[in-house]
C-alpha cells in the first residue's frame, strides 16, 4: 500500500476517475467513481477506546435476502457488544462502486461490502484504467487485513482470487457463482440410455442421439443473446484452462483468437450454436429458458448456477444434474467450473472504529454465522466447511476443489479495440451473422489487433 499525503491521494483518485470516463469496453461498464470529497484532507479520526460509545457505518448493496440476513445478524452483533450500534445503508448495486469511494474518501464508513476483486490492470497491459478497488488500494483507502485470523476461516483459494493485491489481503469474500456447466434432465437421459458426457466427442453423441429420437438437444435464452456466449463459456474454459494465461496470451501476442487451437474453439462454437441449440432458441428469453428445461421439452441446458431456483419454481419434482461444460477431447480439461466471486467485506484503513470493525467481520466469519448466511443467500460458500444445502449445492460440491476464476473477470479490453474482440459463440447464425468459423476467427483477432496496435 502506497503512503503518500492525503492530498496526493486525493489526487490520484481524481485521476482516476478521468481515465475511467475515457475508456471503452466490449461489455456495459460500471458507473464512473464519483470525485473524491473534500473531506479526504481530513486526517484520520483517532481511534476509539475499545469499550467506548461506537457507531458502526456499514455500507451494502441491495440484495433482498442478503439485507434481511444482516438486519437480524446486526441486532445479534449488538446484543453481544452493546456499545456498539450498527448504522447500515442499503444501496443499489449500480451505485454501490461510487458510493463507496465518495464515503472512503470522506472518512465516513467504516465496513463496506464490495464485490470480489476482478479486472486488474497488469503489467503486459498497456493504456488501460485500473478498477476501482485497486485504486483504492493504492490510495491506501482499504485496511491490509492479512494477518487476521478470521481470514484463515475462508478458501485459499478464495482469498488469493478475489481478495488479494500486491500479496497483501484486503477483503474476504462471501460467495461465488459458476456460469460454465450444463444442467441436464435426467429422467431424459436414462431413458434414452444417453450417459452423461466427460468429453466433447460424447457430449456431441449425446445430442446426436436426442435428436434422433426428436428431443431437441440444448435450449437458452438465445433473444437476450448474452445467455448463449455465456452459455459456452464452459466451452472456452475446457479449451483454455489457465484463463490468466490466455489473458496475458492476447495481449501479449503469443495466443491469437485465430490461431489454430481458437480456431478449434471456435469450430465448436459453431456446432453448439447450430448443432446443439434448438430452432427457435433464438426467439426464447433468458428468464423463460429455465422453466422451458424443466417443462422436459429439452434435454440440456447450459447456464449458470443462478438458473437453479428457477427451475425448481417451475417444476419442483424436475429431476436434473449439473456437470461441467465438457469442451474438451481430454476429460482431465473438463473437470473444472468457471464462475466468478460475489460480494465480500473490507474495511476502511482510515476508520476510527477499528476494533468495532474487526469485531464484526470475525463474528459474521463465525463458521455458524456464515453457514447461516450462505443458506440464506444461496452462494457457492467460500468456507470449507460450509454447505450450500440445495440442489444446486449438492450438484457442484464434488467440482468446488476445481473452481476457477473465469475469462472475462481477468479480461480488459485494450482502448480502440473492435465491437468483435469477444470469445462469443453468439457471433455465430442464427444469433449473429457469420457461419464461416475461420471468417469469424480473423475478423475477431483483426478487432482485437487494432487495439493492441493502438496501444504499443
């Protein structure tokens, strides 16, 4: 953590918030950091006694069943440390990034829920605007809680991926969602005596024979396009395991979306958006393709860990599984889910109520708490100990070891680059408009090299 004035931090967060209104992006932007108040020449408020009067400012986003957990979890925090009174405001998540810079800079928050760290400006990348918590970070704005002991109640895992800068721990975070794997019916499949597909070569078998007996094979929400690139990002994680890597592969120069592996990648994209995918998908919502699957008009669906409670609201006596997008010749490449990090907590470094802070973050990380907590919003947990107690918990625990960070939580576009600098099996007919894999796969690197080029 850098330690510079507090003018100059201020400073930088002016910066910052510059450079972040001039960058482009291949997907919706979050809302620019508002400018740092003026209240950050301000020094830091001394610390209170540890049993004096206190105020807890704490700052979430607005998450229905997460705020309700904390309501109740706050009045219990009190009870067990009366002089304490928790002050929580509730904000919309669009808004919870330039909310959380405005009351940092200001000296006027003490824990803060932010989303898992994602997007770091690195080193190979040129001209491109760091995210908001890292320049928080280097403003020396977040508390370096490395060396607290409820941070070793969390995965490894979990705090190297979403939590960790410059080998200092800053936040823990509460939960992850996967995006990569298939649901599939089951009933389906033994009736059809179809097994349940580790590779490509048997995932490609399988809807072979589905189609034959005049089952469509896959549906998604394919009107809302975003849901059938998603749906294959299984599919480029089974291609490319180390997702970091192939961040770094693009930028560098050593990976190109036209090289020949991508453009096996992208062979199968055009099998799954064409082969796979049923007629119509590109016609049926993204909130109504969960409830077509568990009506059994279909006999997989590729989606994300958040369709779970949507289907079972739809059929609660569907029977499904959820495996792995097996996008690989090699079963050993499709063991893993890709997926992302959720919320998670940090604190102020400038608070005056450290203790009060810390006190609260080691209860909420109470292995009881924090089961309570993960019933109550239905997050993959990020305690080892912890079970998500659904149907959708129980599918992805025996992939949870293999969880990783997936490709666009490492990817930052470089500036100039073109509307087709994206992975997307979306670009594909009849959700986009080429059908020619090699065609796609040079007007794809050629986006993405005018950014590059514009950037050396």
């Amino acid at each position: 953590m850098f330690k510079r004035s507090l003018t100059l931090i201020a400073m930088i967060l002016v910066l910052a918030t510059v450079l972040s209104a001039c960058g482009g992006s291949a997907t919706p932007a979050p809302a620019a950091p508002a400018a740092p108040a003026a209240a950050a020449t301000q020094a830091p408020a001394a610390p209170a006694p540890a049993d004096a009067k206190v105020t807890l400012k704490v700052l979430v986003h607005q998450n229905p069943p997460m705020v309700e957990f904390m309501e109740a979890f706050n009045q219990k925090f009190q009870a067990k440390y009366p002089n304490i009174t928790v002050d929580m405001s509730v904000v919309n998540a669009n808004d919870l990034s330039t909310v959380t810079q405005t009351r940092l800079t200001a000296n006027d928050v003490d824990v803060v829920d932010m989303f898992g760290f994602a997007n770091a400006s690195q080193p190979y990348m040129k001209n491109v605007t760091a995210p908001n918590w890292q320049t928080l970070i280097e403003a020396g704005l977040l508390m370096d809680i490395s060396d607290q002991p409820f941070v070793k109640n969390y995965d490894e895992a979990t705090i190297k991926d979403a939590g960790t800068y410059n080998g200092k721990v800053y936040q823990i975070n509460l939960g992850r969602v996967s995006y990569s794997g298939i649901y599939y019916n089951k009933d389906m499949f033994t009736a059809n005596n179809v097994k349940v597909p580790t590779t490509w070569g048997e995932l490609v078998a399988a809807c072979e024979t589905f189609t034959a007996a005049k089952i469509p094979c896959m549906t998604a929400g394919g009107k809302d396009g975003w849901p059938i690139f998603v749906g294959a990002y299984g599919l480029i994680g089974a291609m490319y395991p180390d997702q970091a890597a192939l961040v770094e592969g693009l930028w560098t120069g050593s990976t190109k979306w036209n090289d020949a592996k991508a453009l096996e990648m992208w062979e199968k994209m055009k099998v799954y958006t064409q082969n796979m995918m049923e007629s119509g998908a590109s016609g049926i919502a993204g909130d109504a393709a969960p409830g077509r699957f568990a009506s059994g008009a279909v006999a997989m669906f590729p989606g994300g860990t958040w369709y779970a409670s949507a289907i079972e609201a739809a059929e609660p006596a569907f029977q499904w599984g959820y495996i792995p997008f097996p996008g690989s010749d090699n079963a050993d490449d499709n063991k893993y889910l890709f997926g992302k990090y959720d919320q998670g907590w940090v604190i102020a470094a400038n608070t005056a109520n450290k203790d009060a802070s810390l006190k609260y973050l080691t209860e909420f990380s109470d292995p009881a708490n924090y089961q309570a907590f993960a019933n109550a919003v239905g997050f993959i947990p990020t305690q080892p100990g912890a079970k998500l107690e659904t149907q959708i918990g129980q599918e992805v625990a025996q992939y949870l070891a293999n969880f990783r960070v997936g490709y666009e939580q490492y990817w930052v576009a470089p500036k100039g680059a073109g509307q087709y600098a994206n992975p997307y099996a979306s670009y594909f007919k009849p959700f986009g408009t080429y059908d020619a894999p090699q065609e796609l796969a040079d007007k794809v690197q050629a986006d993405l090299q005018s950014g590059l080029d514009a950037n050396k």
